[in-house]
C-alpha cells in the first residue's frame, strides 16, 4: 500500500466536568458526589479525512486547543476515535511527551533500556544503539546517575535520543523541537532530515512555521477541531498566519 496513514471522518471527543468538580473522597462526600458526573462531552476532532503517502512529511498546525496533540496521539496509538476511520501502516515512532515514562529513581541506564524496549526494540538492540543513544543525548558523564538529579533539559535530551534511535517508518513529533541550547536544536533536526531522506513518513505539529515551512511537503491547518486548509506549506502557513494577526488586531 502507498498510504503510511489514512484517516477518514475521524472524530474523537472527550467530558467536560464542573469547574468545581472535587478532587478528593472528603471534597466528593462533603458537595456530593453528582459533582463527579461529566456536564457534557465535546468533540476535539470532527470530520478529519486525509492520506498520507509514504515518504511525505506533513505538518500540522493550529492555535491551542484546535486538535493537533489529540491527532497525533490517535495516529500513534494513544485512545481510540468515537467516529471514522484511521489505518496506520508501518513501524510508528513518536518524539511526543520526551520522558514521559522515565522513573526518577531509575538511572539514565536503565531508563534507556526499559524505554528503548517500550519504544519497540528489543533488548539486544538497546544494547546495540546504548553508547550512540548516550553520545547524542551528550550524557555520558552522567548516564549512571537517577534520573531524578538530571535537569530538565538533561531528561528532554535523553527522551529525544531514545526516540531518534528507533529507526521507524513513520515518525510523529509534537512540539519537541525546542530541546537543549541551540547547537543540540540543530542536531535534533539534522537527525529529522535524516529521516526524512531515507524517505520516512513524518508528522509534525508546531507551532514554529518557520520549521513547517521549511521541512513539510504539504501542511493541514486545524481550527476548532476541523480541518480549516489542507495544501503546500507556503500557501497554508501564508492563511493561518494572516488568521492570527486579523484576531490578533481585533481583539479587544
């Protein structure tokens, strides 16, 4: 098949709960429990269809709260669609939440290894990439220590370097582009357009048009959870930057 992803009137919706929902057992006995109960539902995506060929790269853009992170999770495998249709053919990697299955109390070690298995290698190929994992995170001076004395940045470097050594067919990043001091930004995306001469599939959201327009082959615009334009880069970022600025001037 020469589709990588196709998606077909595709809607996900999630609850929406009381502003002063309670948070805990005695909060719930004490205002009672119906303050547990969602007031309604709303749809974070609705009526979603495209393809993408294999090979393409395809950003994704839109203000906050317009889909973009809810699209990606569903095309990697995170929660199902209430509506549609979505196939995804080949080896997903996604560069998402960088560390979000890291423990704390666990060394940079073995969060390579129990991460790099999570992330579908197995462990003979963990062991295989380890060093270079290490290098390119540049954490070898501190790859035997927990996790928790690690900084930020150190943590997001390392998340990055498991995910970017896990050769997939399709690669989905969300907004992880601004991670470490600016030489490692550039070798974050040296190692995407590695990718994307050895003809990877690729999603991208950001909000960096800069980067979309640089890097993607043709970008979707979602507003409100709808597909607002679908087309080549410059044209799209050209409509959704003119878009923000008319809300920017208007607004009160």
């Amino acid at each position: 098949m020469n589709q990588a992803i196709v998606v077909q009137d595709l809607g996900k919706r999630f609850r929406r709960y009381r502003k002063d929902r309670p948070f805990t057992l005695q909060e719930a006995v004490v205002s009672g429990f119906g303050r547990l109960q969602p007031v309604d539902w709303f749809w974070a995506l609705r009526e979603i269809s495209f393809t993408v060929p294999r090979g393409e790269v395809l950003g994704v853009i839109g203000a906050n709260g317009a889909g973009k992170s809810t699209l990606l999770g569903l095309i990697g495998g995170i929660g199902r669609p209430e509506e549609g249709r979505l196939e995804v053919h080949g080896r997903v990697g996604g560069l998402l939440e960088l560390g979000a299955g890291f423990h704390p109390d666990l060394t940079g070690r073995e969060n390579v290894i129990v991460n790099g298995i999570i992330c579908g290698l197995t462990r003979r190929e963990v062991d295989r990439r380890f060093a270079e994992i290490v290098t390119f995170a540049e954490l070898e001076e501190a790859i035997n220590d927990p996790l928790r004395t690690y900084s930020t940045g150190m943590r997001m470097r390392l998340g990055f370097s498991i995910a970017a050594h896990t050769e997939p067919e399709i690669l989905l990043v969300d907004e992880v582009l601004a991670v470490g001091d600016i030489a490692f930004q550039q070798k974050c995306l040296d190692r995407i357009r590695q990718y994307q001469k050895r003809g990877c599939t690729i999603v991208i959201v950001s909000h960096n048009t800069t980067q979309i327009r640089e890097f993607c082959d043709r970008v979707i615009w979602l507003q409100a959870g709808r597909i607002q334009a679908c087309n080549g880069p410059a044209l799209v970022v050209n409509q959704y930057e003119q878009a923000m600025q008319q809300k920017r001037t208007t607004k009160p």
